[in-house]
C-alpha cells in the first residue's frame, strides 16, 4: 500500500479552495435570478407608465377636439385601453 505524500490539511485546503470556475457560475446565476428579481418589477413600473402616459394622451386630444362624434374621436385619438 503507497501512502499519500501529502499531509492531510495540505489536502483539506485544496478542496475548500474556491475555484475561478465555481465564482463565475456564481456570478452567472446571481445576475440571472437578479434579472429575474429586478426586471419584473421595472418592467410593470415601465409598463404602467406607459399606459398612464397614453391614458393622458388620449383623453388631451379628446378635450381638443370636444363635440366631434365617438366614431370621429376613436380614428383621430385612439383607444384610451
């Protein structure tokens, strides 16, 4: 039987050292979920926003053509939904 040349903590720090590779596919996964975790909440924000803006949009060009008929104002200014 050959014995190990390398003394035991020699061998147990080796194995909890933190390889290049594992920080990487740490960094990969945390900006993934982050994405995730961060990207829905901004894109309601940028989607409610968008709404609201349209909203004010639709209801300023009705006000600016007052007295034409619904069908008139749909093809001029649009749908408010």
């Amino acid at each position: 039987m050959e014995r190990s040349t390398v003394a035991p903590e020699h061998d147990h720090h080796e194995r909890e050292r933190i390889r290049r590779r594992d920080l990487l596919n740490s960094l990969l996964i945390g900006v993934a979920l982050g994405a995730i975790l961060l990207g829905a909440p901004l894109g309601w924000f940028a989607h409610r926003l968008y709404v609201q803006q349209r909203m004010a949009q639709v209801l300023l060009c009705r006000q600016q053509n007052f007295g034409l008929s619904e069908s008139q104002l749909q093809a001029q200014c649009g749908s408010p939904l």
